[in-house]
C-alpha cells in the first residue's frame, strides 16, 4: 500500500436538483458536480511529512458550495493512513476559523473521483465570495515513493480563477491537525495552474450582513430592525439563473450557532423563482451577536429533508446599539495661536440626529462643560488662543430614543509645556508641573551642571528619583506632538531611563504605553550600547548611531510629529537619525513622567540612570532644527554653527553650506587634468 506523503487534496462541489447521492459515483460528476483540485508537491525530493500542508486561495466576486474533502491516491491502492482534511477561513496570518474537517479513511474504504479519496461533510457549505480561505490535510510517512513525476499525473483542464481569485501560498505546520501558520512559495512550478479542476458551481446564500459584520440594523426605539438578505441556490444547468425546482427558504436565525430548538421561517421562493431571498427581521436585541442560516426546499420538501439541495453557510453579525452609533471619532488638533481648529465626527444616518459640541476644561464629560453652538457633524473653532490649550472637544450625538457621546479629544496650541532647570529645586520654570522625590528614598543630590546646577543620580535603585506631581493623566497630548530636550553626563552603558512617561510591567512591554528617552544598554544596527534612544509603545523605537555616555556633556532632543509619525533625534544639535514610526500607536498613557529612570516606586525603580541630567524641557510639537540649535547655543560660547537648510549639498563643493561660485571654481579647477582609467579617474 501507497504510503502517502504528496500534497493534494480536494474541495467537492455538488449541487444537483435531485441532492448529493451517498457515496458519490462518477456520474454524480458527470451530471453536475465538480471537484475542486488543489496539490502542491515537490518534483525532485519528497513533501515534509508529519506535518500539516496546505495552500491558501482567495475567491472572486462569487461564492461556491463545497460538500466534500478528500486527499489524493494516485495509484489507486489505497492510502498508508486515514488523513484528516480541514478547511479554515483565514482571520490573520497565524489564525484561522475552522469550517467544516472531514477524516479520509485509510486503504480503499472511501470513495475514490478522478484520483482522489474523500469524505463527505455532514452538509454542504458556502464559501463567500472576495474571502481567503486555507484547505489543508495531516500528512504522514516518508517515503522515496512519494515522489511523483509529471508523467504520472493526471491530466487534469486549466481552470480559470477570473480577477481577484487565485492561488497564492503553499502553508506547512509540523505537529498535530491544526491550522497552518508557515508560509512557503509553490513546488512544482512546471505544472502550475493545471492542477486546478474546473467547472466550480456559483453557490446560494451569499449572506448579508456578512460574517462578522458589526453594528448592523437600525434602531428602533429599544430593539433593531435587520433585513437579511442572501442569493437563491443556482440552477445545475445554467449558473446565472436560480435553480426553477426551489419553492422556499428555510430561515434559521438565532444567538445559539446550532440552531438547537429554533424552528425555521419560511420565506417563499417566489414564481417564477426570484434571484434573492429577503426578510425583514424586526425586534431584535441591540449590542448582540446573532447567527443566521439559509437552506432551501426543492419541491416543498420540509426543513433537513434529503432533498433540501443545500444547508448554507452560517452568518455571524452584531446588532448595533439603540443609540446614535459613532464609526468616526473626532481628532484631536494642534494649531497655532491665532490659527484654526477642525473637528468632525461620524454617525451610522438614522433620522432625527441632532449634534451638540462642547468643550471641557478635563477629559470628562459632564453637566459643567460649555456648549459650543452647532448643530452638525462638523465643528470650526477660529483665532485659537494660548488660554485654549489644553482643553477637550466632543460631540453628543442625540435622537429621541437616547443619546450617545464621542472621545474627548484635544484642542492643543503648540507651547512648551515644562522646563526643569534643576537649579538645587525640582520647581517647573513655567510653574506648571513640580516635581518631588519618591517616599522613602534620599533626597536629590545636586552638582556643577551644564548650566548651574544639576541633578545627580546614581544607577542604584536604592537611590531617589524625581516624579512630576499629577502628572498621570497629564502631557497625552504627545499623541499629537512632542519635543524632549535634555542635557546628560555619564559613562553608565545598561539600559537606563533619562526621562519617561510610560505604563509598563516590569520588563514586559506586552499593553505598554507612553514614551521613553533611555539608554541603550545593547548593540544594535547602528545604535551601539550607550547610544541614545527613543521609544513610543505602540510604534516603532529610534535610536542615535552615536555613544553619547563618555563622560562629556551632551544635549539630547527627540521629536515626534503626531501627524506624519516622523521622529527625529538630535545629539548636540546635529540630527543624527529619522525614521517614520508605524504600528497601533500612540496611546494614552496613566503613569506619571519621572526624570532618573523609566518609571519609578520605592518596591521597584526600573532601569535607574546613573548620570547627572540638567535642563529638562517638554514641548507638545516637533520643534524645528533652528529651535534644537539654539537650545543647544544657550549655553555654548562661541555659539555652534550648523549647516541644518536643506539646499544642492551636491553640488557644495568645499562644503560651506552654500552653493556659489567658489564651488564652480573648485569644479573646474581640473575638470580638464586628467581622463586616464583607472589611474587618475
């Protein structure tokens, strides 16, 4: 007997007036059913074995019924092992949701079609159109008859897949019957799109509201109205047309998947047979996940009966809630003083919505907060003033039957926010945010800084930190914009904090949120230990190709611009590195910001830094490269002088920072001098 290894295996596709016999014979095939061929092997080597192996495909603008599964057995002995065949809708690239998985017999005992063993499912299911699908089966035994050259297989039509279908990965997992998580590009590419069968049927019941949909229906009052809709089971004969012999559908509707105990409505098929099928299902429960189900009745024939030709694929939505729903949230803004500031909001259209806007001196919404006059889905504020800053916008969305209410978002005014000099004190400059040493610990000690004094901290967790005072629920506004400016001296090379507010457990970024300017206590492609580096959870980590750790001062200045997600990280004025963050990112963040370390109690100090820090500043916007030097020219003499305007630095010849006719004269001073190769190139 065979022992099986090679990789292929079938979707079979029946849809007949007369049903799916049990087992299937060749001339179920012939009069209308049709076998969807999927193999991937290797010419040269055998397939892995012991393993799961499959491939991923994505249906076009059309669902297809499938009612059996099965693997191949080429030569026609019977297979070494029964097989288990699985078919998962693909959710992520490492997830999947299982369909339907059959167990394919060992020897002979299933039915073989063209080269294929299989198995039937306990009832035919639709796969929806434009969706990825994965079909894979548990392989085993290795074996050098594995192998299978082209000249021993089937000959087998090319099936046009049409536009956005296709074939497109190979996955493999060792282990047991799961679904398929590694990616691997086709084997076997001479025989390519040939291993495909043809004449797939267009399947029923192409379900909406589609799987998973959310907040679908409408509202009314304390309930939702939904209207189901879905496609009539195709005709064997012609697939653009209904199948003539379908009198009615059965419709399945329930928070239970399994249907156990719901009878279903009946929903005629209309004469002559309509295209589609609808109900208008009133009174269901809002904020709920209901299941949904069609089969069809040939004939009259009653709800499970054999000749009830196809039992749909399920559905799957979430019922909205009774008020007003918000898909879009409103954006918190930065501007200028002076400038203008735009909001917008969302709502799934209802009749009788009326919008108020208001502005909170907090991010709560309450009973106190002032109302700002418009009734629409938009809102313009102008002449925006520095006493605006800081404050928060939303909308109450209202109807009749209740009301709902946006995020409170930012209306920001580009400002520095803080300044600690750390003269002897931990007062802010601009008397906002103070700081204070932790319970417990000793007082800050205070040494020559970069300008008077500054605080000096030890990379003993025993040793105090500063933590600004109120400060949790404060500067979320980096989301929009942020500039950290500092200066430090050290020679301590680990991991360390210089300033942070960030939320994190411990060394588990797992949820972590806020930001972070730290050491880098690890090498890492251009960015050596000791380097500076600059981290936003939820986005990506931008790090300095330069040890800044030496024993010198130095000024650090990260910035990052919440529209665009471009940060940047100057060492003494000179930018050294950009990047474009991506990820989730940013978040709101509840820890307070700490200067000495990444986030601080006297049970825990976290990555302490061991350094003196002076002249800490906080802006709410990415700074220009002008403001970055004169930071750094404050307490330089003579001041520094940097090229920092973009200009044809090409073409800058003696490197002046300026193009003119010095730099012609340097271009032609021996344009004619030499024209040898390689000598003198």
């Amino acid at each position: 007997m065979k022992k099986i290894s090679l990789v292929s295996f079938i979707l079979l596709y029946c849809l007949s007036s007369a049903g799916w016999a049990d087992p299937y014979t060749i001339s179920d095939i012939a009069n209308g059913s049709a076998i969807y061929k999927l193999s991937a092997f290797n010419i040269s080597s055998p397939i892995r074995n012991n393993g799961n192996i499959g491939g991923e495909f994505h249906l076009g603008p059309v669902s297809r019924v499938v009612d059996a599964l099965g693997v191949i057995d080429l030569d026609t002995d019977g297979l070494a092992t029964s097989h288990q065949v699985g078919l998962w809708r693909k959710l992520t690239d490492s997830t999947g949701e299982l369909l339907a998985s059959v167990t394919v017999p060992a020897g002979t005992a299933a039915q073989r079609i063209d080269g294929w063993r299989y198995a039937k499912l306990p009832h035919p299911i639709t796969l929806n159109a434009d969706t990825i699908y994965v079909l894979n089966a548990r392989m085993y035994n290795a074996g050098t008859d594995d192998r299978h050259p082209a000249a021993q297989y089937p000959v087998m039509n090319t099936f046009f897949l049409g536009s956005n279908e296709d074939l497109s990965l190979c996955r493999w997992l060792g282990g047991d019957f799961a679904f398929p998580t590694t990616f691997y590009t086709w084997a076997g590419a001479a025989y390519g799109a040939a291993n495909w069968g043809t004449n797939m049927y267009l399947a029923g019941h192409n379900l909406s509201p589609g799987w998973n949909a959310a907040n679908v229906g409408t509202a009314n009052g304390s309930i939702i109205d939904v209207t189901l809709n879905w496609t009539t089971g195709r005709s064997s004969a012609d697939m653009n047309l209904p199948n003539s012999q379908i009198t009615k559908h059965y419709l399945y509707i329930s928070t239970d998947p399994n249907f156990v105990g719901v009878t279903p409505l009946e929903v005629s098929a209309g004469s002559p047979v309509q295209d589609t099928g609808s109900y208008f299902m009133a009174g269901l429960t809002p904020e709920t996940i209901y299941y949904w189900r069609v089969d069809e009745s040939i004939n009259n024939s009653l709800p499970g009966a054999a000749q009830t030709i196809v039992s749909g694929a399920l559905g799957r939505f979430t019922t909205r809630a009774p008020n007003p729903v918000i898909v879009i949230q409103p954006a918190g803004v930065l501007t200028t003083i002076n400038g203008t500031a735009n909001y917008n909001i969302g709502v799934v259209a209802e009749a009788g919505l009326s919008y108020q806007w208001k502005i909170s001196n907090d991010n709560v919404a309450d009973a106190g907060d002032a109302s700002l006059g418009t009734d629409s889905n938009s809102l313009t504020l102008t002449n925006i003033q520095l006493a605006d800053a800081g404050k928060y916008i939303y909308c109450v969305v209202s109807k009749p039957d209740g009301s709902t209410t946006s995020d409170l978002v930012f209306l920001e005014v580009e400002r520095q926010m803080a300044w600690w000099k750390l003269d002897d004190n931990l007062n802010d400059t601009l008397g906002n945010w103070n700081g204070a040493i932790l319970p417990g610990g000793g007082m800050i000690t205070y040494a020559a800084g970069r300008n008077g004094n500054a605080a000096v901290f030890s990379d003993d967790p025993d040793y105090n930190r500063i933590k600004i005072t109120n400060s949790e629920n404060a500067f979320n506004n980096y989301k929009l914009g942020l500039t950290v400016n500092t200066w430090i001296k050290g020679t301590d090379k680990t991991w360390s904090g210089i300033i942070a507010k960030q939320h994190r457990t411990s060394i588990d970024t797992t949820g972590a949120t806020g930001w972070a300017l730290e050491i880098r206590g690890s090498n890492a492609t251009n960015a050596p230990m000791g380097s500076a580096s600059f981290v936003i959870r939820g986005l990506s980590t931008l790090s300095s190709p330069l040890v800044v750790v030496d024993a010198n001062w130095h000024m650090i200045t990260v910035t990052f611009d919440g529209a665009t997600k471009e940060a940047k990280i100057y060492v003494d004025a000179n930018q050294v590195n950009s990047m474009t963050m991506t990820g989730t990112g940013p978040f709101d963040c509840n820890e307070a910001v700490y200067i000495g370390s990444e986030f601080a109690d006297h049970s825990t100090v976290y990555q302490p830094f061991g350094g003196t820090v002076d002249d800490v500043r906080i802006f709410n916007h990415p700074v220009s490269a002008q403001s970055v030097l004169d930071m750094y020219n404050e307490f330089t003499d003579p001041d520094k002088v940097l090229c920092i305007s973009p200009y044809a630095s090409e073409l800058d010849a003696n490197m002046d920072c300026k193009v003119d006719f010095a730099d012609l004269a340097e271009l032609v001073s021996g344009w004619l001098s030499c024209g040898l190769y390689p000598d003198c190139y």
